[in-house]
C-alpha cells in the first residue's frame, strides 16, 4: 500500500474525526466516527494486518458505534447538546492543542529513516498463535477485564423501577 | 563479663514478668476483683524478684552484674543485649517498688475497664525496665517507644477533663525527641559501619566510633533533645504539667517516679558516654537550663490553682536541680543526681498518692475548694506533712541528702553555680508552704466527717514513709550500689578539690 | 505496504489529539466517551504501525488486547450515561457535583 | 560515762516519739509529763556529764550520716566547755519551760501535737547545740526552723497563725540557704566541716575567702536570731502559744545564730570586716529593736522586740571576739526573757486573752507574787546593778570599751543608748500592766493561774537575779572556763571598769524616771505618727511585701500565664493550627467537577510529554 493510499485513507478518517467531534447531533456523531473506523480499517489491513483489520471493523464499528447507537435510542429525550461558553472553550483547547503539538514534534525529531520498508504482511494464523502462546497471560488478563466490566455495565445499567429521583 | 556466671536469664525473666501480669489482667477484665487480686501479686512478685536480685548482688563489681547477650536481627546488627550495672539495678528496684505502690494507690479507684488498666500498667513497667536494662541501641529505642504507648491510653482514657489534649501533648513532645534520636542511631550505625566495616547496634561497639565534629555535633545534640524532653528541662517542660493533671494516680505515680528517670538515665547511659567532646561542651548549658528551671518551676507551681499540678511543676524544679547534679560531672554531684532521681521518685510518687486521696475524699483539686484538712483527717494531714517536708529538702529526709551532694558537687564544678542552686531551696520552701496552707491549714470548708487513712492506703504510704526516712538517715547504703558503675562510665570526670 | 513509521504514527497522532481534544472540550458524557474510543483506537493504530515496522507480531497482539479494554470501557461509560441520564435527566457531565463535600 | 552523751539530745527525741505512736490513748496529762519528764531526764545527763567538758570535752561518733568522694557528714556530738553550758541551760530552761506548758495546754485538744513538736524542738535546738560538724548542726537548724513553723501556727485554724508560720520558715529558710552556701565553700576549700577542724585551718583561709563565709555565716545567723535584715518574722512569731515564744523565741532558737557565731569565732576573727560587720549588725540591730519595743501595744511583742534586742548585744559581744561575755549574756538572758514571757503568759491568761497592755494595768493589788516575779524580771532586762542581767551586758560593753577605735566607740555608744531604752520600755512594761487603776472591762476574769504555771516562774528568778555570779567582772568563773576555746578578755583597768558600771547603773536609773513620769497612772496618749512608725518596726514589713513577695507572686503568675501559657504552648499550637490550615488549602483543589478532573488528566499528560520533549530533544 503506497504512500498515496495511506495518506487517502488517513485524511477521510481525521476529515470524518474533526466532524464527528463537533457535531450537535449525538447520532450524526457516531455516524461520523463509523465512517472514520471504516478508514483505519483500511489503513490497518494496509499495514499488514489483515485480522486486526477485519476486527476493527467487526468490534469497532459493528459492536461498540452500535451499541452507542443502540443507547443513544433508548435514551427518550435525546441528551440535550447545550452550547458550550466560548471562554469555557478556551484552557481544554490550549491543553488539547499543547498535547497534539508536543506530540507532533515528537514523532516529527524522532524520525528513523526508515522510508519505503518493504511490505510486512502477518497472516492471521501467525497471529493467533502468538497471541495464544506466547500472551495467553495477556488474554486470561482481559478477559478478567471483560467480566468485570459485564458485571459492572449489569449493575449500573439495570432500571430500577420506580427510578428514585435523587436531588 | 558477668559478675555471676549464671545461664539463667535473670533479666529477661524481670523485663517479662510484667508482661504475664499485662496479659493475665486484661483476661481477667471481666472480673476486676481477680483482676485486682492479680495485680497485686504479679507486682508483689516483680519487686520480691528484684529485691533479691538486689540484695545478692548489691555488694557490686566492676564489670557487668548481669549480661545476656542473643542475635535478634544479625541482618542489621541488632543484638538482643541486656545488661545489668548498679545503676540500672537500682533503678530497677525502684520502678518494681514504684510498681506496687501505683498499683495499690488505684485499687477500687478505676473508673473503667479494670483489667485493661492494670495491664497497660504492667506493659509500662516492662517498657521502663527494657530501658533500664538494654545495651543495644535498637532494643533501647524499641523499649524508649513502648513505655510510651500505656502512658498514653492511660492518660487519654482514665484522665480528668482536658485528658485527650494532655495524652496528645505527651505522646507528641515525646515521640519528636525520639524520631530524633532515631535518625541519630541510624545515622551513628552507618557511620560506624563504613569506619569500621562491622554494621552493630551494640552500644559499647558504637562507643569508640570516630566522628569529624560537625557530625558528632549534630548526633549528640539529637540525642540530648530526646532526653531533655524527657527529664524536662526549662523550655521543653510544658508537657509535664499537663500529662501529670490528667493522669490518673497511677500514672502520675509512674510518670513522675521513672519515666522523668528515663531522660536521666538515658543521658548518663548512652547521650554522654557515645559523645564525649561534645558533651562536655554542653555541660555549662545543661547547668544553665537546669538552674533556670529550677527557679522557673518553684515560680511556676507557686501560681498553681490545683494541688495536683502544683506538684508535677515541683517535679520540673526538682529535676532541674538533678541536671545542675549531673552536669557538675564529679563523683559527688553525679552521685547526688542519681540518688535524688530515686528520692524524688519516692517523695513525688508518695505525694501524688495523697493527692489521689485528698481528691478522693473531698472531690476537688482546687485550692478554694480545699483547706482545714488537718482537723478532719489528722492521720492524712500528718503523712501529707511528712511528704512534703521530705520534698521541700528538711535535712533527716531523703531529698535533702541527695541535694547536699549535688550542691556539693555543683560548688565544687563552679562556686557561682551552687552558690545559686542553693537559692533554690527558699522557692521549693515558698511553693510547698502555700501548698500547706491551703490544704492543711486554715478553717475547714464543711464540717462533715472526712475518713481518715484507710488500711489499704496506710499500706501504701508507710513503706514509702519508711525509705523516706531511711534514705534521709541512712543514704550510704544505697549509694555504694551505683556508686562503681558511675564511676565506670567513660564520662569525662572532673574531680575538684576532694 | 511500504508506509513509514513516521506517517503512520503522525497519523496516529493526530487522531489521537482529536480525540483528547472531544474529551477534554465537550460537555456531555456521550462525546468524552467518544473521545475515549478515538484516543484508544489512535493507540491500536500506533500499535500496529510498530508491529509493520520492527517485524514483530507483538504489536497486533497487543491491538488485540487493546480491543478488548475499549469493548470493556465502552460498556461500563455507556451504562455510566444510562445511570446519569436516568437519575438526572441529562448527560451534562458539569451537572455532576455531589462529590463537593464541603 | 561518756557513752551517755549521746541519750542528751536522744531523749527528747524518744520522748517525742512516745508521745506521737501512745499519745491518743493516754490520760489527758500524760502528754505534759512524759515531754517533760524526758526534758528533765535530759537536763540530769547533762549536769552529770558536766565536768567531763572541760578542756577538750568529750567526743561521740554514732554513724557516717552523708558521704561522698571527698566529702564526710559523720553524725557526730561534741560535749566541750562552749557547747556543755549552752546545752545545760537549753536543757533546764526547757524543763522549765514544758512544766509551765503542762499548765497552759491543760484544756487545749490537741496537747499531743503540742508537746510532740516541743519536744522534737528539743531534740534539734540540742543537736545545733552538740553538733560537732556543721552537717547536724544544719540538720537541728532547719529542724530547729521546722518546729518553730509547726508551732507558730499550732492554732491552724486561724489563716493567720498559720501565714505567720509561713513567714517565720520563708524568712529563716533565707538565712539557712547562707549558712548552706558557707558550709559548700569551707566543705571544697578545707574539705572538712568538722568545727574544732575549721577552727583550726581557718587561718589557712585566704583573707577574702574568710570574710565572704563570716559575712555568709553572719546572714545565717541573722537570719535564725531574727537580726537586720531578716528580723521581720519575730514580732509575728508571737501569734504561737506562750510557751512556744518564751522557749523557741526567747532562750533558744533565736540564741543559736550567736551560739553559731560564738562557736565558730576563730574562723570569724579571721577577717577582721567580718567580724566589725557581726558586732556592727549586732549593735544597729539592739537600737532598732528597742526603739520598736518602746512603741509596742502587745505586750509579747514588746518582749520579742526586746529578745530581737538583747540578742543583738549577744552578737555584739561575738563580733568582738568576746565569746565568753556573750555566752555569759546568752544564758543569763535565757532566764529572766523565759520568765518574763511565762510571767506574760500568765497576766494575758488573768486578762481573759487580753493582749493589749494599755487595756491592763492594776494587777499589782490582786497578784502580788506574780507581780514580784515581774519585777525580777524587769530589773534584770534593765541591767539593775547587781543583777545578773547588768553584769553580762556590762561584760560586753566593757569588751566594746577596751577594744578602742572610733569604730567601736561607735558601738559602745550604741550599746549605752540602747541600755537606756532597754531600761525605759522594761519598766513602761511594768508600769501600764501591774501599776495604775485597771482598765481591763471589769466583766469576770479567770482569778487563778494553774500552780504548773507559776511554779516554774521561781527558780528563774533566782537564776536571772543570782546569775551575775557565774562571770564577775576581772576573771569570772564562765571566763577561765572557756579558756581553752576563747581568747580572754583583755583586763581592762580598774578604773574602766567602775566607771562603766556606774555609767550602766545611771542609765537604769535615768530609765526608771522616765518611764515613771510618763507611764505613771497618765492616760495613754494619743499615737503619734512616729511611734506607729516604731510600733511596726519601721514598717519593715512593708517594705519586704512590697519589694520581694508581692514582685515574686506577680513574677509567678507571669511564668504560668504568659511564658508557659501563650510563649512555650502558644508557640506550639501555634504550629499547629498552622498545619491544620494549611491541609484545608489544599483540599479545596479537588471539589469534585469533573470537568477540572478531566483538566487534571490533560495537564498530566502535556506534562509528561514535556518531560520527554526536553530529555529527548535537548539529552
């Protein structure tokens, strides 16, 4: 996968990205952003990673947007979107910004030369077993994560009927 | 090294038995009449045991009377290292007599949780006598915080009003001083063990360490500052009249006869001997401190409203004029010092005893609320007198034969010195007559019966009555006990004109 | 694919600074989360980029596992917003102060 | 024989003990008898012992009491030709004097305290007495000093008599804190306190040395026979029982700062400014005394005054060296002052408790005997010639005469003067209490004295009358006595010496025509500012509360409230609310916004990423 289709992919994503993160609209949002997982899939299997790539889509875009999508439904009254204060804006853009610049400069110093590597495939089969045998500790490790995570998203999310009104 | 070879561990098996006292009284909690009946024996047994380790080995040798000697923590160099000298051992006895008397002068007096009470009292004493006994500067500190813990409890819990405020202020004065002197052992075990290579707690391993002098400085004067705080001296004093107020009898006992000796026998045992140059650069202001307290403390107790913290500020002056003693650093005032730290622990433990029973009787400390008690209780009126005649330094009783040589000894280090030492003993007079008069003397305030001296409390105060009187006769005998081992301490010994 | 490593992980960066950026900036409760995922996919992007470079499959191993803390994330935020919004009507994250003690 | 010296001051001791474990359970007299029983028995070793102190005496060491590296305290009893006297008279004029308390305390409840600190006062006055090294003697001294305090205030129920106690012990307890400090300095420099081996080092003494401890000893002395500056306590120590002042502040306890002088005169004479400042003290002392007795209303306060004064001329004499004069002038002033005050006792207790002499007056027609005894003895405090009183103060003024020197002319002056208001205030005493018509309120007195009361009156009498013989002037009998102790005095020509008696003889008389004319029947007049200035002493008191009590109560309260209070504690908690303060800063950074949380995060990261910036582009 050559430069220019990288770069191509890479734009749509961070074009979808910028839209999705200034959308007033929750749904249009997370529509945005499925758009931008479907290009990082692209840029993945270009990398050489065809079973991430496949997951990214299948996980990513498939399970956890719909999953916002379905949340997004069953909330009634869709969230309200009040307009953020300009000068509220103004200390998290600095720190966001301060963050991206520092970053960039990072990756930018940082740079090892090492343009046009040849292509680097890893066949799914060879990723399985490394992720099987070699980081079995890893996937026992997060799986615990999961399970955790299931029973807490069981406990917060159950209705409580009559829902008590708190202050 | 030891005088007597014996393998039976004589003292371990002292420093422990009043844990089998501790731990047999908080089980009988639920019964305080055995609990009672426990403390009693467990203290009578204590003091049966060191009065006979006393009396066999009283005639006193050069060397160690008893040593024991056992790897703890070979990791660190810390030894389990007990040793026993004249001095420690009479010490010892008197923390053991001390012991009884606390527990007989508290008996039905408890307020709450009987058998806790006697087992923190128990734990102390095994704390104290830790102290007295260790050699290695670990156990020494370990000892130095457990004799804390009990006194606190017991001043937080069985104190009068402000006892939280009291119990706090102990603990904290204390516990700053030790953090000190912790960081000054630690550093002192690391700097020997670079010097010479072999990482030990021992105190007579640590003693010969070479030290450049800003450093040895800064150690002794961590060392020093968690002893003054214990002995007390003038600015670091304020602790004691609160801790003595809110204590019950039987701390009060305890703190004013041993734990004040602990900050001596600490400066004498390990602050002088591990840092002789510094140490005797700061003698004159030890004498400086000591004499400003004496004065500092008759002023102090002469204001008093309570009779309580009328004594425990006496305390300060008392133990102002034992450091004048201990820094005139020849064989009399030392000898002084270490003979008044007993004579004042006998005279003061016996004073606060009263005072738990003039309390007990008439309901107050205060001075309007006391007075005429002479007519009521003449029996309590007549030991409260003695008391306190022995306390003022009434030549014939223990305290005046302890002042004597170490105003002797003070003169002999520098006439100016005892000359005003001497002054002292017109304010111990002021203190102790207001102290008179407004508890013996004068119209009583109701003329309902007040009982007189009960068996039990009759019990208590006539051995002490008795020491009085022997000591104040007779001081000879106990002086030959400690007299070899001060004289075997590496103090730097300034002898005087004989 | 031929790409430089240090396209892909200013790629990376990028995303990642937008995603900082939606958490940081937005109010609701919906758009941090959203901006959670962007910064974890912005990881397993990097990851996989390194994997490419160093000829390792490590990196995929961990994108793997990273996928599986952004399902787990996304499932507890999600049902965090449920709770929020059921109790307060609203997905105002500013709204959340009971913590305030004083 | 000699093992018997010890049971002299051990009797009295064992009496008091007795008295204290038996004393409740014995008859109501039994108290009285058994102290002065014990008193007596005393007095009887001592004469028996008597000759044996001739020449060196004798010596007893019971035990080493204190002793240290360098330093001894034996408990040892030295029975010689200056301490066998001194100890005879104590002994017989305390039997005396416990006889006469035996009728005095009859009704009072609670005789066994009573008699057993008189006899433990015994047992110290004989231990400063006998001592042979300064140690005992600082043992009876304070002991001595204790017992006056416990007896001053025996009727505690009254706050006064028990702050008059108080001031007695404070105002001593001065002088011993003197006398100590002497002690420390003659313990360090000759390293002994034994008296016959200071007496002999002393010359060894630096000259300085020596007249710093005679001044230190000299305020000891002062300080225990209530001389200037430390004499304010004496007038109040009248508030005690009669008994008690005519024993502890007439023959004893006030006498044994001059015994204490007198026993060690060597060590005195060894810097001659020591010695002129006792006999000056001595001197200014007896004028200022009996000038206060001359204004005084009670009638024990004027005889304190005048004991205050009498003593002054005993310390007189020993600042002259005349050790034998002022012995001689110790125990014949013992005698009548005992007697004058039991003779008080006995007209207050006629008087209903009447203690104001110029509310008495007449008791001359109803008690004759008593008023005889009286008149004894007056004559002897006036120094009437032939009595024994003008022989012992004619003694030492001679000693001040032929010493010669404008300095001791000075004092002699001083010493007529005083003899002639000596004799004025003994017989203005006279006059207002037994001659005149009564003015007591004639409501029902009590008409009898117990006998015990009177009895003991006689043989003093006799002893103050007769006592001149002891020491006739030109080589007395005290004088070769004590020769091998004292200088003796320098043989003063014939001619002095008549004429000073004769000079003593007209100032008796010059007194006695005054104190007729005045005090003869003449209503009192009214005080003038003057005499209420002499009646308090020149408000001596005053001066002492406002200069030194009441700064020291106000320096006390000051350390309690202010240094320990706010500095020391202030400082502290200060420290502390400070901490505590500080931790409140600090929580209110996390105040539960979410928003400033996800800041926090953001900051941490930019954070973070700067640290990585600067160590990877700038190593």
């Amino acid at each position: 996968m050559n430069l220019v289709a990288f770069w191509i992919f890479g734009g749509t994503a961070l074009l979808a990205l910028v839209l999705c993160v200034t959308r007033r609209n929750a749904v249009h949002a997370v529509l945005y952003l499925l758009g931008a997982f479907l290009a990082i899939a692209a840029i993945l299997f270009g990398l050489g990673a065809p079973l991430p790539a496949a997951w990214q889509v299948l996980v990513y875009a498939g399970a956890i947007l719909v999953l916002f999508l379905f949340v997004l439904m069953t909330l009634h009254p869709p969230p309200a979107m009040k307009p953020r204060r300009a000068r509220e804006l103004v200390l998290p853009a600095l720190v966001a910004a301060g963050n991206l610049a520092g970053a960039l400069a990072l990756v930018l110093a940082g740079s090892g030369g090492r343009e046009g590597l040849p292509g680097y495939v890893l066949p799914p089969a060879a990723l399985g077993r490394a992720l099987f045998a070699d980081a079995w500790i890893g996937v026992e490790a997060v799986s615990f994560l999961l399970l955790f995570a299931a029973v807490g998203a069981f406990w917060l999310g159950r209705r409580e009927d009559p829902p008590k009104e708190r202050p | 090294m030891a005088l007597y070879e014996t393998t039976f561990p004589w003292l371990s098996l002292v420093l422990f038995l009043p844990l089998v006292g501790a731990l047999g009284s908080a089980l009988l909690a639920r019964w305080p009449a055995a609990c009672r009946a426990l403390s009693i024996f467990a203290s009578l047994a204590e003091l049966g045991v060191v009065a006979w380790l006393f009396l066999v080995l009283r005639a006193g040798g050069d060397g160690w009377l008893l040593f024991e000697d056992h790897a703890w923590i070979p990791a660190f160099g810390i030894r389990y290292t007990l040793g026993l000298d004249g001095l420690s051992l009479t010490l010892a006895v008197l923390t053991a007599f001390l012991q009884l008397v606390a527990v007989l002068s508290s008996l039905g007096r408890e307020k709450t949780r009987v058998g806790l009470f006697y087992a923190l009292l128990f734990a102390m004493e095994s704390g104290i006598l830790g102290v007295f006994f260790s050699l290695d500067l670990a156990l020494f500190y370990f000892f130095w915080e457990v004799m804390l813990i009990p006194m606190f409890f017991l001043i937080g819990v069985w104190g009068h009003e402000r006892r939280r405020y009291a119990a706090i202020k102990f603990f904290l004065f204390t516990l700053i001083g030790s953090l000190l002197m912790l960081l000054a052992i630690v550093a002192l075990v690391v700097l020997h063990g670079q010097d010479t290579g072999q990482y030990t707690f021992s105190l007579l391993a640590l003693r010969g360490t070479q030290l450049n002098d800003g450093v040895s400085h800064a150690l002794y004067f961590a060392f020093l500052l968690a002893f003054i705080i214990k002995v007390p001296l003038f600015p670091l004093h304020t602790w004691l009249p609160d801790a003595h107020t809110e204590a019950p009898t039987a701390g009060s006992v305890i703190l004013a006869g041993l734990l004040l000796k602990t900050g001596v026998y600490g400066l004498l045992r390990i602050g002088l001997p591990l840092f002789p140059g510094p140490a005797a650069e700061s003698l004159p202001w030890l004498a400086a401190l000591g004499l400003v307290g004496l004065f500092y403390g008759a002023a102090l107790a002469f204001a008093q409203k309570d009779i309580k913290r009328l004594i425990a500020c006496s305390s300060v002056a008392h133990m102002g004029l034992l450091a004048v003693g201990l820094c005139s650093m020849n064989a009399a005032g030392l000898e002084g010092a270490v003979l008044q730290a007993v004579n004042h622990g006998i005279t003061t433990g016996a004073l606060f005893c009263m005072i738990g029973m003039i309390e007990a009787r008439s309901g107050s400390r205060d001075f309007e609320r006391l007075g005429g008690l002479w007519g009521r209780a003449p029996l309590l009126g007549g030991f409260f007198l003695f008391f306190n005649l022995a306390s003022m330094g009434v030549p014939g009783l223990n305290n005046f034969a302890g002042e004597l040589l170490i105003l002797i000894g003070a003169f002999r280090a520098h006439p100016l010195l005892g000359a005003l030492a001497v002054g002292g003993m017109v304010f111990a007079a002021a203190y102790t007559l207001r102290l008179l008069q407004g508890v013996l003397w004068g119209p009583p305030r109701d003329e309902a019966p007040m009982a007189d001296l009960s068996a039990r409390e009759a019990l208590t105060l006539l051995p002490l009555a008795a020491l009085v009187l022997l000591l104040g006769l007779q001081p000879g005998w106990l002086q030959e006990v400690f007299r070899q081992s001060i004289r075997a301490l590496p103090l730097a010994l300034g002898g005087g004109a004989p | 694919m031929n790409v430089p490593l240090e396209h892909a992980l200013l790629l990376a960066t990028a995303v990642f600074g937008i995603g900082l950026s939606c958490a940081l900036i937005r109010r609701e409760l919906l758009f941090v989360l959203l901006g959670v995922e962007i910064m974890l996919c912005a990881a397993g992007l990097a990851l996989v980029a390194g994997s490419a470079a160093w000829r390792q499959p490590d990196g995929q191993v961990f994108w793997m596992l990273l996928l599986a803390i952004a399902a787990a994330e996304v499932a507890v935020g999600l049902s965090l917003l449920l709770h929020l919004h059921r109790r307060r009507r609203t997905g105002d994250v500013d709204e959340l102060r009971s913590l305030r003690g004083e | 024989m000699e093992a018997a010296l010890p049971l002299i001051p051990l009797l009295p001791l064992l009496g008091s003990a007795l008295i204290l474990l038996l004393g409740r359970r014995l008859p109501p007299a039994a108290p009285g008898l058994i102290a002065t029983a014990t008193v007596a028995a005393s007095a009887a070793v001592c004469l028996a012992l008597f000759p044996l102190s001739a020449g060196e005496g004798i010596r007893a060491r019971l035990f080493v009491w204190i002793a240290a590296e360098g330093f001894a305290a034996p408990f040892g009893l030295l029975f010689d030709p200056l301490s066998a006297p001194m100890a005879l008279m104590v002994t017989a004029v305390s039997a005396l004097i416990h006889l006469y308390a035996t009728g005095y305390m009859r009704e009072d409840p609670s005789r066994v305290r009573f008699f057993v600190l008189f006899n433990l006062f015994v047992f110290a006055m004989l231990l400063i007495v006998l001592a042979d090294n300064l140690a005992i003697l600082f043992v009876g001294w304070e002991g001595v000093g204790f017992c006056s305090y416990a007896l001053i205030g025996f009727w505690y129920r009254e706050p006064k008599n028990a702050a008059a106690g108080q001031k007695a012990f404070l105002v001593t307890r001065v002088g011993d804190v003197f006398l100590l400090i002497a002690m420390l300095w003659l313990a360090s420099d000759l390293g002994t306190l034994g008296i016959r081996e200071i007496n002999g080092a002393a010359p060894a003494l630096p000259p300085d040395t020596a007249t710093a401890i005679g001044v230190l000893l000299l305020l000891g002395a002062a300080g225990k026979s209530a001389q200037l500056p430390l004499m304010t306590w004496l007038p109040d120590a009248m508030a005690g029982p009669t008994p008690v002042s005519a024993l502890i502040h007439a023959a004893t306890m006030v006498t044994a700062g001059a015994y204490l002088l007198c026993r060690l005169n060597p060590l005195l004479l060894q810097s001659p400014a020591a010695a002129a400042a006792v006999a000056a003290i001595g001197a200014l002392t007896a004028l200022y005394a009996a000038l206060s007795a001359l204004f005084q209303r009670e009638i024990k306060r004027v005889l304190a005054y005048s004991t205050m004064s009498q003593v002054g001329y005993m310390l007189l004499g020993a600042g002259l060296g005349a050790v034998g004069a002022a012995l001689f002038h110790l125990i014949v002033h013992a005698f009548f002052k005992a007697l004058l005050f039991m003779a008080a006792g006995c007209v207050i207790h006629l008087f209903g408790g009447e203690n104001d002499i110029t509310r008495m007056g007449g008791l001359k027609k109803t008690k004759r005997a008593l008023f005889w005894l009286f008149v004894a003895g007056v004559l002897c405090l006036a120094g009437a010639p032939l009595t024994g009183g003008f022989f012992s103060k004619d003694a030492i003024l001679l000693a001040a005469l032929s010493r010669g020197g404008w300095f001791f002319a000075l004092l002699f002056g001083l010493g007529i003067a005083t003899a002639l208001l000596t004799a004025v205030y003994s017989f203005r005493l006279l006059y207002l209490v037994f001659l005149g018509e009564r003015r007591a309120s004639p409501d029902a007195h009590p008409h009898s004295v117990p006998r015990a009361m009177t009895v003991p009156l006689w043989p003093l009498a006799a002893l103050g009358l007769f006592g001149g013989l002891m020491n006739l002037p030109g080589g007395g009998l005290l004088d070769g006595w004590l020769l091998p102790l004292a200088a003796p005095p320098e043989p003063a020509s014939h001619a002095a010496e008549w004429a000073l008696a004769a000079a003593a003889a007209l100032m008796v008389l010059a007194g006695w025509a005054l104190a007729q004319r005045r005090y003869r029947g003449a209503a009192p007049a009214p005080e003038t500012g003057a005499a209420r200035a002499f009646r308090s002493g020149l408000f001596a008191d005053e001066l002492y509360q406002r200069a030194l009590v009441r700064p020291f109560k106000a320096f006390s309260r000051f350390c309690r409230r202010v240094v320990d209070g706010r500095v020391i504690d202030g400082g502290l908690e200060g420290g502390a609310r400070l901490l505590a303060s500080s931790g409140g800063w600090l929580s209110r950074l996390s105040n539960g916004s979410v928003s400033r949380y996800r800041l926090a995060l953001g900051l941490g990261l930019l954070g973070m990423l700067g640290w990585m910036m600067v160590s990877v582009l700038w190593p």
